[in-house]
C-alpha cells in the first residue's frame, strides 16, 4: 500500500519537477542522464515560463546535496543549469537566471575549493551569454567581493592556492564582461568595486615580476598560459578592464592602482609600478591618456613630504607614462606637467639646501645620502621635462622651451615665476643649472625652418642673460641650446672639439642658401650673439670645454647665418677676440689668453676654407704655421694639453704670429669683399643683462682711453698714429641725422675715445684746458670742474647720469658717446 501510496505520489508531481529529478542517476559517477536532459531541455523552451520553477528546484536540491557533502549530484545540477541556459533565451529566462546566480554563490561560499572553481565555471559560461534584454535589478556586489578574496587565496597546498587564484581572476573577468554589456554597466565602474578587482589583479601581477623580475613591457602568453599562470591571467584582465573605461569612469580605474603601489612600497624600487602604467598607457584609448597624467602628478602633489626615492619613482614612472602619451593627444595638460614638475623641482633644491644647512659642520653619512638622492630626485625631473618636451610637436615644443626660460631665476631680480628668494644664491644657481638642463633636452632635435622661430626675441634676450654669468657650467648650457637651435643641419657633431682643421671639405658640411628671414635676423639680433661670444671670452673660469663650445657656435653661425656682411661683422669679432688676449685689460690668466688666441686660429682657418678666398686662406695658413714652429701654445692642440708650457708674456711677440685687419682686408678686398668696416674695431655695447647677470659690466673694467690709431690691429698699433682734434671730435659726435657711414665713423672715434688713459688726455689737453671746458658743455652737454689740484676729483654730469666725485687717476670713463 505505501508503495502505491508513494507511486501515486509521484504521479501527481508537477511535470518540471519529475523531468529534473530523471536528469540525477542512481549512482552519481554516471553523470547527467542525456536523454532525460534532453527531454527537460525541450520542455524548458516550449514553456518558458516554468523556467523559473525549473530553477528554484535545481536549486533547492542543489543546496541540500552541498550540504550534505553529496558533490556528485552537485556537478549534475551545474551542468543541467549550464545546458539549460545556453538553450533558453526568452525574456522569462529572467527569473532562471536570480536562481542560477543563488546557486553560483552557494558554491562559491563553500570551503571546498573544487566547488569554488564548479561555480566560477558556471559563472564564466553565463557572462559570456548575451541576454536580449538588460537587467535593472542584477548586482554582482558579492561576486567581486568573492571573486576579488579567491584572488587572494593563501591555501597551504600551492597548486590549490594557484587553482583558486586562477578562479578569482576568471571571475572578475567574467564579471567585468558580463557589466560592460550590459546596460548598467557603470555600476561596477563604482569605487568600492575599483578598489576590490583592481588591487587583486596588481596583487598577482606582482608575483611574476617577483618571480622573474620582469622589466619592460610583457610579451604576449599563448592560451594556454593564460589559463595556467595567475599572473598573466590578471595581466590580461587588467587590460581589457582599462581598455573597457571611459572618459566618465577612467580615474576610478587608476587611482586604487596608486594606493595598492603606496601600500606595498612598490615605488622604491619601481620596476612594477613601471611595468603597470606602461599597462595602463597601453591598454587606454589614447584620447585619456591625460587623465592618467593628471592622476600621477596629482599623486606627485599628496606625496611630496616622502623620501626622495620615492618621489624619484613616482616621477620615473611619469615620464614612462608622458613619453608613451607624447605622441598622441595629451590635452590641457602639457603646462600642468612642466609647471608641477617645476614646482617639485624648487622643492628638491630647497629640502637638499636645507638639509646641508642642518647638518654644517657634522656632514654625516645619512646627510650627504639624502643629498644625494635628492640629486636623483631632480635628475629624473630633469629627464622627464626634456623627454617630454622633446617629443612634443614643433608648435608646442616652442610654447614650452619659452615656458621654461621664463621660469630660469635671473640674480637681482624678483620677476620670475619660480620662487626662488629663500634658497639663496647657491639654490638659484642649481635651478638654473637643471632648468637649462632640462631646455637642452627639450630643444635637442628641434629643427625650425627659420632661425626667428627658433630664436625669437622673447627667448633669445633671456636665454643669452645666464651666458654672463660668472659660472662656466651655466655659459656652457646656454652655448649648447645655442647650438641646438642653430644647427639646422646637424653639423654640430663634425665640428665637436677646437682643432686646426687641414680641410673642411672633408667635414662634408651641409647648408643651405641664407634665407631673407636669416638675413633680417641677423641685423637685428646678430650684434647680441657677437657680443656674448666677445664676452664670454674674457671670462677667467673658461676651462677648455667652453672653449670649445664658443669655436662651435662662431662656426655654426657661419654655416647657418653667414653671408658677406655677417663674414665680416665674424672677422672684426675674431680680431677683437684676437685684441683681449694681447692688450690684457681684464688681467686674464696665460691660460685663458692662449687659450682665446688658439680659439682665433682655429676659427679664421674655419672661415677661411669655408668662404674659400686664396689670398685670405694663406695669410692664416702662414700665421699657423709660424705659431706651430714659434708659439705652439697659441694653437688648440697645445694649449689645451695637460702639460703645456705658457709663455710668461705676450708683449714682446712678433707682429707675424697674429692675424692682421690689414692684410686679411688686402686679401677679401680683392675678391670683392667689401672690407671697409674692417678698419672699425668690435666694441660690444653696455646693457642692463651685464648688471642682471651680476656680472662685471664693461663699464666697470674699462678705462677712460684715446685710442689714437686708425686700427684695432697690432701692425697699426705699430706703425700709424693719428691725432684726434677737437673738430674731428666735434664732427665725430654731431648726432644731427647722420647717415649709416657717419654713424659708424663717429662709433669708431667714440671706441678710440675709451682706449687710452685718462692722464693721456689730461696731458694732450692741457694747453686748451679752458676752450674744451666751454665747448664740450655747449655740443655733449657736459660740465667738467676742473681739479684744484693734480690729485683732486673730478665731477661728470651726462644727460640725466651723474657720475660721483672720484681722484682724477682712479676716475673710469663710462660710454662717452651722445645719441
């Protein structure tokens, strides 16, 4: 009876449920009844809205045979439920699906790892399944909360621990896919999600760089080691969430990338953080490439109190990040790195200084190893703004190399954007060292098509200021960006070193034909580069280096700017140069003096060859000789030897072993040349840069001097004098509308006029003492009161300059000319 009772029973059970218990054999190592899970499969689809109950009961037996350990039967139930929905796809599969995921997370939340991975199966499957209609009411909360703790799995058995590991990622794999597709997808875009799946990702991407110690971006796995290696695994999740996000979603998918380096103190050393944003960079579309920038210098800002490695980590992994991004659109963002960058720069400088400030007088070990990796600190500055700058396109490589300049510290005034007042003289002279660092880089290989876009006026004025300065490191930095600029056609490396060169032809020297605009340049600015050449010459701390530097921009200019007034204009600066060495006003040393008289051969051996005139080529081949034989101190490859004997004077050298205006004149006068300024000595003009520079100004050094010769040279210093009278002196400085010829006349006597020595003119004025008193007041407005005595002052009142009282033989003239 009870058997009848019990059939009978099961007659009356609903039809969904007796074709789900025929799928479930005897014996559980049968497996699924196909046959059966055939007959279900058709009865699902012909009726779709007992899909629902067919889940329910799948999962109301599912959860009983886990509880009773019974994984047999629980195997059978995931297959079914797999078949079942990659054959059902009705808007009723809806509610299937709720009891699908319920069984998904009660085998997820056992302890038994072969059921984590059954259910993570099953989960993978249905991710990939596209639903016709989108779900409103699905999270996937506990999932990535799940999935983002097997990621972590810590099991004592390794190969569990990696099979685990390996489900958790496939998991949020799978959750990511299963979001994105769907209409809600920005919900796991959430923070409290980014902060979960992105750190379990990054936690077994890190064990491969521990492992193998990887650096530089990751090959590409086949499948199968995609399946068999947690850490490629994450890898490959990890790009493919970064190349799902959006512009909206883009920083929240980044930032917990931050805090799990900063947990882990991955920046120091920072091959993984590297190897992940070069993930990142590559991974995104390229137009949020900004975004990622703005996140690390934004990190950059909250950890600027950190040790300098770290801060020099973070910045090494800005510039792997601006140097992938260079190329492509980086928005808004390009001054924001270079002023961030500069500001962290100043912030280096003054924890560096203050440091050595704390510790003088007890320079410890720790001290000078914090200096030191302050230094890292700002070289890896130095290098990330010149990478950046340098791949930047033309347009805006200008904008930043003029950003930078304006940023460059000038001594003795307080207009700069860079706040530099409380780090003294020494912290200025280090930003202006790595911020001309740092323009060397940006300006390397800019190649603009006309020297005034290379050079505007805005850039040069302040770029040729530190070239005064009295620091050789700095006048050789802004000589190098010179020539960066310059240099149209990679030249520069043919002339690197001061040598005589026995034939430019061998150089192979590329140019070009002037251009109109070079021309133009050229008179208007070709003065002030002749001028920081003239004056970085006389500087005492050259050392051959700067020697060399200053051969190579003479040269260049050549190449690049020269036509037949600029030949000129050269050769007068050669020969002035040529006078410095000689005449000693500025008390040089014999070093400096050879070494400016070996930069004069070798140039005019250059110049010569270059604009081929005979008659030129062989009075300088004739000088150079004799130098080898009589002054080989006076040539490159002696001078700038370590052991070189200097002459103890120059004074009593023959007139044969220096370059003479009037024979050079001779030579280019009978090609054609027109030689007539060569009589009208060099003389460099007085600006305000020499006192912002905090340089010794012209006016400073040089002496109230007639110059009573008709030439700069030292054959005419020999051989010709003239006498200045009051009406040629009268003529030389009446500034009534002068043509461009008398200007240049009344310029040469003005130059004269500041050669000799103030008792020189005291002596030869003595007889008409009273007439110049009256006359000179009247033309130069000037008002001399003569000394009572021969010891007294003098007082000299110009214009609107007032010149103070000083003893007669002390008194220095400044510029005596009227304009």
């Amino acid at each position: 009876l009870s058997a009848g009772v019990c059939c009978c029973c099961a007659a009356l059970r609903p039809r969904y449920k007796r074709l789900v218990d025929n799928i479930f054999p005897e014996d559980p190592k049968d497996g699924l009844v196909k046959a059966d899970m055939e007959k279900l499969t058709f009865y699902a689809v012909s009726a779709p809205e007992k899909l629902d109950r067919i889940g329910a009961y799948l999962a109301e037996r599912l959860s009983r045979d886990v509880v009773r350990h019974r994984y047999g039967y629980v195997l059978i139930a995931m297959e079914a439920l797999d078949q079942l929905l990659m054959a059902c796809h009705s808007q009723s599969i809806k509610p299937f699906v709720e009891s699908f995921l319920h069984m998904v997370a009660k085998l997820l939340e056992s302890g038994e790892p072969k059921l984590q991975v059954l259910g993570t199966n099953s989960f993978v499957k249905f991710a990939n399944i596209e639903e016709d209609t989108p779900s409103y009411h699905r999270r996937y909360d506990f999932f990535v909360s799940r999935f983002s703790a097997m990621c972590h799995s810590c099991d004592h058995d390794p190969e569990i621990q990696t099979e685990i590991r390996i489900a958790g990622i496939r998991g949020i794999q799978g959750v990511v896919r299963k979001t994105v597709n769907d209409e809600l997808r920005a919900t796991i875009w959430e923070p409290q999600h980014m902060d979960k799946i992105v750190p379990s990702l990054l936690f077994n991407m890190q064990k491969i760089e521990d492992i193998d110690s990887r650096i530089g971006p990751p090959s590409s796995p086949t499948g199968g080691e995609k399946e068999e290696n947690p850490a490629l695994l994450a890898e490959n999740c990890f790009r493919e969430l970064l190349g799902r996000a959006t512009y909206g979603n883009m920083n929240n998918a980044v930032r917990p990338v931050f805090a799990h380096l900063d947990h882990h103190r991955l920046w120091d050393p920072n091959e993984f953080a590297v190897s992940c944003f070069k993930i990142i960079m590559y991974s995104i579309q390229a137009q949020y490439s900004h975004h990622v920038i703005q996140e690390i210098l934004g990190h950059l800002d909250v950890r600027k109190r950190d040790s300098p490695r770290v801060r020099a980590g973070i910045i090494q992994v800005l510039l792997e990040a601006v140097a992938i991004a260079a190329k492509g659109s980086i928005g808004p963002t390009v001054l924001e790195v270079f002023n961030t960058l500069l500001k962290h720069l100043r912030i280096s400088v003054d924890f560096e200084l203050g440091d050595r400030r704390s510790s003088a007088g007890s320079a410890t070990f720790s001290t000078s190893s914090k200096e030191s990796d302050e230094r890292i600190v700002q070289n890896a500055i130095i290098q990330t703004i010149g990478f950046f700058g340098s791949n930047l396109p033309d347009y805006q490589r200008s904008e930043i190399m003029m950003f930078i300049m304006g940023k460059v510290p000038v001594l003795g005034t307080t207009s700069q954007s860079l706040d530099t007042s409380h780090l003294g003289d020494l912290g200025t002279r280090r930003i202006q060292i790595m911020l001309l660092r740092s323009l060397l880089m940006v300006t390397s290989g800019y190649k603009a098509t006309t020297i005034t876009n290379a050079l505007p006026p805005p850039f040069l004025d302040p770029l040729l200021s530190p070239s005064l300065m009295e620091d050789s490191e700095l006048r050789q930095l802004v000589l190098e960006i010179l020539h960066n600029l310059i240099d149209r056609h990679d030249n520069r490396a043919k002339l690197r070193g001061i040598r005589i060169i026995p034939d430019v032809s061998d150089l192979k020297i590329k140019r070009d034909k002037i251009s109109r605009q070079d021309v133009s340049f050229m008179k208007k600015h070709g003065q002030q580069l002749y001028r920081h050449i003239y004056l970085g010459c006389k500087e005492e701390d050259n050392v051959q280096k700067n020697f060399e530097l200053l051969f190579t921009s003479l040269a260049l200019i050549t190449i690049e700017l020269a036509n037949e007034e600029v030949v000129i204009d050269l050769i007068r600066l050669a020969i002035a140069l040529q006078d410095i060495a000689i005449i000693n006003e500025d008390n040089l040393p014999m070093f400096n003096r050879c070494g400016v008289m070996a930069l004069v051969a070798a140039y005019l051996n250059f110049l010569s060859q270059m604009i081929a005139v005979p008659a030129f080529c062989q009075h300088v081949s004739k000088v150079i000789e004799t130098r080898s034989l009589e002054a080989s101190y006076f040539l490159p490859e002696t001078i700038f030897k370590d052991k070189c004997n200097l002459p103890k004077s120059l004074e009593k050298h023959e007139k044969n072993l220096f370059f003479l205006t009037n024979k050079i004149a001779e030579s280019l006068g009978g090609s054609g040349y027109s030689v007539e300024r060569l009589s009208v000595p060099y003389v460099p003009q007085v600006t305000d840069e020499d006192r912002l520079s905090r340089r010794k100004s012209i006016v400073d050094t040089v002496s109230i001097q007639v110059d009573i010769l008709t030439g700069n040279n030292i054959e005419d210093k020999i051989d010709n004098t003239e006498e200045i009278t009051f009406e040629a002196l009268k003529k030389a400085i009446d500034n009534n509308g002068l043509e461009e010829q008398e200007k240049e006349k009344r310029r040469l006597v003005i130059e004269k006029f500041q050669k000799a020595p103030f008792e020189e003119i005291a002596a030869q004025c003595e007889t008409k003492a009273n007439f110049l008193h009256d006359r000179l007041a009247q033309i130069l407005e000037l008002t001399i009161r003569p000394p009572p005595s021969p010891s007294g002052t003098m007082t000299i009142t110009a214009g609107h300059a007032h010149y103070q009282s000083v003893p007669v033989y002390e008194m220095k003239f400044p510029d005596l000319c009227v304009y």
